[in-house]
C-alpha cells in the first residue's frame, strides 16, 4: 500500500512537542508517513495551544489557508483531511466544527491515540468530535517508537511522566484543558526510557504541566517522587543527562534537591516559573507562594548543589499591576539572577477567573513594563553566557550545525555551544574549551585528549533533531 503523507504544525510547549510525535507513531501503524510539506499531505493536524494571546483566532486563519489547501487536492481528485488536535480543541469543541466546515476531526489532547478511530468515523459521517477525558489513560494506547524513528529525532527526547495540573492559577487554562494531574507509573516511564536509550538518545526531560507534582506508582507499590524517579533513571545504561520542565514552587521537595546534589546526570539548571515578584499579585493570580518562598526554595537548590543555575517565567501586566508590584517583579529578578527567562505580557484567558478582572493595565504600560525586564533579564542572561569564555564546560553533541565541518551540543545549562569536529563525535558528551561568544552561541574547541564520556549501545545516529524552547 502506498504510504500516505501526515503534516502535523505544532504551536506551544514541549508537552506539544512530545504529543506531535506521539501522533506520528500511532498514524504510522495506519500507513502514514511524516511529511514537511502541508500542501501535498493527506493529513494535516495543527496541534494547538492555549496559553498564548489570540490562540484560537491564529488557528481559524490557519484552517482558512488549509482550507483553499484541501480545495485544490480536492481538483486533483486527491483527499486531504484536516485535524484540529490540542488544547485549542479541548477549549473550543464543537465551535471549531461550526466556524470552518473544512475540518474533519477535532480531538482533545487525552484523546489523541484515538486518531485512527476518528478518521475512520470522520470517513464515514463526515466529521468526528473527541473531547471528553476518557476515563483510561491514553499512553497504555499508544504504541512505542520505532527504532528508526528514534534515531532520526537526535540524542535528546521528551518524556511525558505527568499531565494536568491542581493548581487553579488564576490567569491559566491548563486545568480546563488537560484535567487534573495524572502521573504514570514507573515502570511505563523506565521502559520509554530504556527503549530510548537502546537507540542512541542521550538525554532525557521529563515533562509535564506540573512535572514537579509527580506521584506515580513505583515497582515497590508506593508513591515515588520526581526525585526518587530521577534516582532510578540516572541508572540505565546509556542515559547521561536528565533534565525536567516545568516545576511549580510548591511542589518542590527534599528528595529533588537531593537528588541534584546527589546525581551527576541530573543537569543543574531548573526552569522554576515565579511569574511575579510581588506578593499581592502573586495572592491574585493564586499562585499559592509568596516571593519570599520563591527566594527560599532557590536558596535551598544553591545551598545542596553548587553551580545550579535558573530560568523562569514572569508576566506583565496582570491586572491590577501597580508600578509598585512591577518594581518587586525587577527585584526579585536582580536578587536571583537567571541564566535566562521567559516574559509575556498579560491576556485574558476566556474562563479563567483573571479574565473578569476589571482592573486592568493598559497596553501602553505593558509594553514598556515588559521592555524593561526584558532588559534586565537579557543583561543577566548575556553575563551568564561571558562567564563561560575561557572555562572547559561538558558539551552533548547533537548534530551537524550549518557551517560546514562545524557540530552543535548543548552545555549543562541549554547554552548552545559549536565545535569544527567530525560527525563522529555526535551523542558523545566531551570537553571544550570556550573561546567566544556569537549572541547566544559559545564557540569553542575540543579539549585536547578529550575522552567520550558516553558508553554508546547504539552509535547509529541521523545528525538532526528538533529544536524546542524550555516551555511555558
């Protein structure tokens, strides 16, 4: 049978990420193949996001450009089916139904292991709408990546290991369109991870809308922390680094902090989102922490694991912010120094409870509140990166960079770092010596004599992999 061509465009976090490419092995048992071209797809699947401003608008003018997509196949007496998947789907239903008639599935993102299913019914009624919490965890569903698609996705993967979130943070949909927090067991995750590992990855993050509130099913039949899970996959053979997003304040324990003291392979570099350093403001969005927690739990990582650096997410503007609660905001940033971080301005989630507040900030003063910590951040964020030049770091390589000869890793703490070095050295963890600096870049050379730090079951590596930003 000729293989069929699956497009997927996947907007937001590395939880979309992972759930893209969970669509792709579960399509590939129905025939599919992953193309980069939308226009020549049988299937094309916009995997959407929520937390961004204007999320549903960007995906209806997508489905209008698919649409005239599909009409054209449609005169060449070809089918294209269109999927809305996501927590865009999850939001709005049947809306997406209604206002582009184009589109013949749409699925929530607990749901999506149910895509054949869906266009199979699609086929045959003409449209198919799943966005119910299905009662059965999705991953028992889906099948595992094929070795050969493993090693084309590079020495670094995402993990899933919880979804959801109990938080109820007042400006945040994730709650309504993910459901409440689910942790996998164990043994599921040691079993992806190991599968990984056999085939060449190198690095593990461990994902999930609160990954720090893990609390799943250990072999020994109690509750295991993200800690004490780091503990257990820090020991299959092959894994070097393991790395988590995104953590909550609240949810951080003994048993993570030890651990980063504790276990070479867990990376000391923590994506902790604090969004604003202003008590009042923190009590609005219902944060749950002060800026004072804030400061202790960062303490407490400092104090067990030397080196440990952070990145973070702030917004401005929330409504009712006051020159004041932003001037805490700047001084929380300048009191902890981060190697980087993430700021947004305000807008308003339709059902979430911030979205009725009155009180809110014009977009003149978001822009220039924004612009100012944004400045702030990128002067710490480029003194971070300076500190480098003239240090050895450990670098894992990942694949060949555009100029030629040249390969990019990553440092401990997501710096992207280039090398002149042959392909060979692709999913090895070596040595190099760092000579400058090209805007967010450090470049370098191999240490002389480096050895490899990786013990490589699988060395049979394609020299290309994804590129993601930390998350939300």
């Amino acid at each position: 049978m000729k293989p069929r061509k699956l497009h997927i465009k996947s907007y937001g976090c590395q939880m979309n990420v992972y759930d893209a490419q969970r669509m792709v092995d579960t399509l590939a048992g129905e025939g599919f193949v992953e193309s980069a071209n939308a226009a020549d797809a049988d299937l094309v699947i916009l995997n959407t996001c929520h937390i961004r401003e204007k999320a549903s608008e960007k995906v209806y003018s997508e489905l209008g450009r698919l649409r005239v997509m599909k009409e054209d196949a449609a005169r060449q007496g070809r089918r294209m089916n269109i999927a809305v998947a996501g927590c865009v789907a999850q939001a709005e239903g049947g809306e997406i139904i209604n206002r582009a008639p184009a589109v013949d599935v749409v699925v929530g993102p607990q749901s999506y292991h149910h895509l054949p299913e869906l266009l199979a019914r699609a086929e045959k009624e003409g449209r198919a709408l799943e966005t119910e919490f299905p009662a059965k965890d999705k991953f028992s569903f889906l099948p595992p990546p094929q070795p050969d698609v493993i090693r084309a996705r590079g020495v670094s993967s995402f993990v899933t290991i919880q979804e959801g979130c109990d938080k109820f943070c007042t400006f945040c949909v994730v709650p309504y369109t993910r459901g409440a927090e689910v942790s996998r067991p164990v043994a599921k995750i040691v079993d992806d991870v190991k599968r990984l590992a056999e085939h060449g990855v190198r690095e593990i993050t461990l994902i999930g809308q609160n990954v720090n509130a893990y609390h799943g099913e250990g072999p020994d039949g109690r509750t295991w922390s993200l800690g004490t899970l780091l503990r257990q996959l820090a020991e299959i053979p092959g894994i070097l680094r393991l790395r988590y997003s995104t953590s909550h304040p609240r949810d951080i324990d003994e048993a993570l902090i030890e651990a980063h003291r504790d276990i070479p392979a867990v990376m000391p570099f923590v994506h902790l989102p604090v969004q604003s350093g202003s008590d009042r403001i923190l009590m609005a969005m219902n944060r749950k922490h002060t800026a004072q927690d804030y400061r202790r739990v960062v303490d407490r990582f400092r104090a067990a694991c030397q080196g440990i650096a952070f990145s973070s997410d702030f917004i401005v503007g929330f409504p009712g912010e006051s020159e004041e609660d932003f001037r805490a905001t700047l001084a929380l940033v300048t009191q902890i120094g981060y190697a980087g971080a993430y700021s947004f301005k305000y807008s308003p989630r339709p059902g979430t409870p911030a979205a009725e507040m009155q009180e809110t900030v014009s977009a003149e003063v978001m822009d220039e509140r924004l612009a100012r910590l944004q400045e702030l951040i990128d002067s710490q964020q480029s003194a971070f990166n300076k500190a480098s030049i003239g240090t050895t770091v450990d670098v894992l390589f990942e694949r060949a960079a555009r100029n030629p000869g040249q390969i990019v890793g990553r440092t401990a703490y997501l710096q992207p770092a280039h090398v002149m070095a042959p392909q060979s050295i692709i999913g090895q963890v070596l040595p190099v010596k760092i000579e400058s600096l090209e805007r967010y870049s450090l470049l370098g050379e191999l240490a002389e004599n480096a050895p490899p730090l990786s013990a490589s079951p699988d060395t049979r590596l394609v020299t290309t992999s994804h590129e993601t930003p930390m998350g939300a």
